[in-house]
C-alpha cells in the first residue's frame, strides 16, 4: 500500500494465471499500456510463446505526443510529482514497437473505435489452414 491505495501488481505476475487459464494453442491478445511490465516479463511473455501465441497491443495517449517539446510536471499514481522531458514531433500511433523482445502493434486509445477494430484485425489475421 502506498499512501493508503492499492498498487497495482506487475504486468508479468498477472501473466502467470494467463498460463493456467488458457489452452495449448490459443491465441492471448494483451492490450496494455505497459507502464508496469515487471522485471520477469520477457520470460513470462517467452513461456507463454511455447505453447499459445501472445499477440501485444500498447494502449497510448497519442494527445501527449502532439505535445510541443519541453519539460512537463505529472503527478502519478502514487502522489510523486516528476518531470517529463518531451520531444516532441507526431504521435506514433500506427507503428510497432518492441516490448519485452516481442513486437506490439501501437494504438491511440483516442481513436474512433472502429478504426482500431480494423487495424488489430489487420496486424493479427486468422493464421490459414486451421
């Protein structure tokens, strides 16, 4: 507990009952943010690629990105308050990235919801011959 509210567990620790839950050969889409990954992720992430395929969505706030460059106060969950140093430059919505050694298809959690729909189902088509 920090401050009197609940932390939130790590990514990887939620991962282990992914495990139990589901079967040898399906397919687990984790959408998240990422911003908790948890230091066992990439195995966690390994060990369910033996037997099922893990397809990886990062939720952003594309908004942040049009931000112009300099220095921004946040105040996080936890009540800390920190500088951000932005870039600036266009969001990246749209891309992939690499999470944990695992390429993640990019969203904007702004998006019309229909759009979105469409693009994961382009970046994770139904494997043929199943």
């Amino acid at each position: 507990l920090v401050a009197g509210k609940r932390e939130d567990p790590p990514l990887d620790a939620g991962l282990s009952r992914a495990e139990k839950l589901a079967p040898s050969g399906s397919e687990l889409v984790l959408a998240s943010g990422f911003d908790l990954p948890g230091t066992d992720l990439p195995d966690r992430l390994n060990a369910l690629a033996q037997r099922r395929r893990p397809r990886l969505v990062l939720v952003t706030d594309a908004d942040a990105g049009q931000l112009p460059k300099g220095r921004y106060p946040v105040r996080l969950a936890d009540g800390r308050r920190v500088r951000l140093a932005l870039r600036g430059g266009p969001a990246s919505a749209g891309l992939e990235q690499k999470i944990a050694g695992q390429l993640a298809l990019v969203i904007d959690a702004g998006e019309d919801v229909e759009h979105i729909a469409r693009r994961i189902a382009a970046a994770f088509p139904r494997d043929r011959g199943r």
